[in-house]
C-alpha cells in the first residue's frame, strides 16, 4: 500500500469518526431534557398528591394508583383514615401537610372525598381537589344523606354493625359490609382472589362518621375533577353526577365498580394527573 492511500483512509477514518461523535452528541443533547422534563417544567416542580380512601379500605387501594403516579415523576403520600368521625378524621388527614412544601393535589375515594372536602378548605397549599366514585357534600350534609338521595344503592342491606364502647365509656357502632357480600357490593369488577382477601380485613366506618353534617366544603373554591362510577353499588351514579354538577367539576366516566382505584388505576391515575396539570 503506497503512503497515499494510507493517508486517504486515515482522513476517511477520522471523518467518520467525527461523524460519530456530532451524533453522539446530538442524541446526548435530545434525550437529556426530555428526561429532565419528566420531573419538572418551566411552570416548577410536579405537585405532591395526597391520596385519602374512604370507608371499608384502607391505604393500600391506592396502590395501582401510586406506582402509577411515582413512574411518572410524582411524589404521593397516602393518608390512613381513622373512619371514625368526619370531623376528627379530617383534622387528622391536615397533620400529613404541614410537612409537605409546594402545591398539594388531594384525591378521595367514596367518604374519603368528604374528608378532603373539609379538610382542604382554607388551606392555600391545595390547588386541586379529585373525587374518586365519591361524596362531595354540601355543608351539612352527610354521606348517608346523600347515598339515599337517588336510587340505586344497596349498601343498607349489606352492613353488618357491630356496637363497640368508646375511651370516653359512651357506645358507638362500626359497621361492616358482610363478608359474602363484599365482592357484589363494593368490588364486582375486581377479581375474587383478591376480594377474598380483602372482605375479611376490610377496615370498618362508624356510623357516627357517615351521618355526621359535613363543614363548608373546599370545593366551592378550589377547581375539582371527579370520576363517576358507572356501575357503583355504594352511591348511586345519579348521585355522584349530581354532586359533580352542583361543583363544577371536571366530569369523567368510568364502567367501573365502587372499587375504582383497584379495579380501574390507570383511569384513576389520568385524571388526577390531568388536575395536577392544571396546577403546575
């Protein structure tokens, strides 16, 4: 090989290794904002969501829900609701905020939306409400007012209560959905090896907390979003269309059972994500 064409392939190799790097360092520049944008936008940070559930679960119904929403770039904290008293249950899901710096999604499940109708109210932090196959009360009125104020739920019938003596000595009465009863109920569409696990670890609400007269609710200040179960056995979906009517919200629908954040996660995790939009 003459020194010639020793040199021409040098300079060929030298171009295309060249070549090699301009692209590398494209593809470098391209994919590093589009992960960072994952996290934050020009507008700030993500908000954090505040996820509450409601009667008969606990917080581990939101678990679909808060992969989902930690995939995606959000922090979440789930709150554990007493279901004790409506008033009391929501000073208790307020202590979970303090801590908490920038805006505040909240999301409620069935009675959890009451909870956070009470609790969210005059706090500035919390720029967008969720309801979840929920109650959104007007002040003074209660979860069982509102469960009865259309046909369709058959949840009456499947209680069990079960008296028990509070700290004070004065009584009290938890109820139950009864065990065979549970997957029909409150989570048709969620498959029975689950349910049966479930039904007989569900968490019981007091009576006390579903008929006692909600507070001025945030919702009349705050922009909300509600997804409506379609198929709920819980609270009728004539009732939840009401309550979303009357507050303004961001409509959507869903063929779901009362179960919705374990049946349905991805749909939940849409329209909270679209309500934390909203807000950055």
């Amino acid at each position: 090989m003459n020194r010639t064409s020793r040199t021409s392939r040098a300079r060929v190799s030298l171009t295309v290794l060249a070549s090699a790097t301009v692209v590398a360092g494209l593809l470098v520049t391209t994919v590093a904002p589009a992960s960072a944008a994952k996290n934050t936008t020009s507008q700030g940070p993500k908000p954090t969501v505040v996820v509450v559930h409601g009667a008969f679960a606990d917080s581990t119904s939101w678990n679909g829900v808060m992969r989902r929403l930690r995939h995606d770039g959000y922090r979440v904290v789930a709150v554990a609701n007493p279901l004790c008293s409506l008033s009391g249950d929501s000073a208790t899901s307020r202590t979970f905020w303090p801590g908490i710096e920038g805006p505040v999604v909240l999301a409620g499940h069935s009675y959890g939306g009451s909870v956070i109708s009470n609790a969210a109210t005059g706090n500035k932090n919390v720029k967008a409400l969720v309801y979840l196959a929920a109650f959104l009360p007007e002040k003074g009125e209660s979860a069982v007012d509102l469960s009865g104020k259309f046909p369709g739920s058959t949840l009456g019938e499947a209680l069990r209560s079960v008296p028990f003596t509070k700290a004070d000595g004065s009584q009290g009465t938890n109820l139950y959905i009864q065990n065979d009863k549970f997957r029909h109920q409150f989570a048709a569409d969620v498959p029975r090896d689950e349910t049966d696990l479930v039904a007989p670890t569900q968490r019981p609400v007091t009576n006390a907390a579903l008929t006692e007269g909600a507070a001025e609710p945030a919702w009349k200040t705050i922009p909300s979003w509600d997804l409506i179960a379609t198929q709920d056995l819980n609270i009728p979906p004539k009732a939840q269309e009401f309550m979303a009517e009357r507050a303004g919200a961001h409509t959507t629908k869903v063929r779901s059972s009362h179960a919705v954040s374990v049946s349905h996660p991805g749909k939940v995790t849409d329209v909270i994500e679209e309500a934390a939009r909203s807000v950055r």
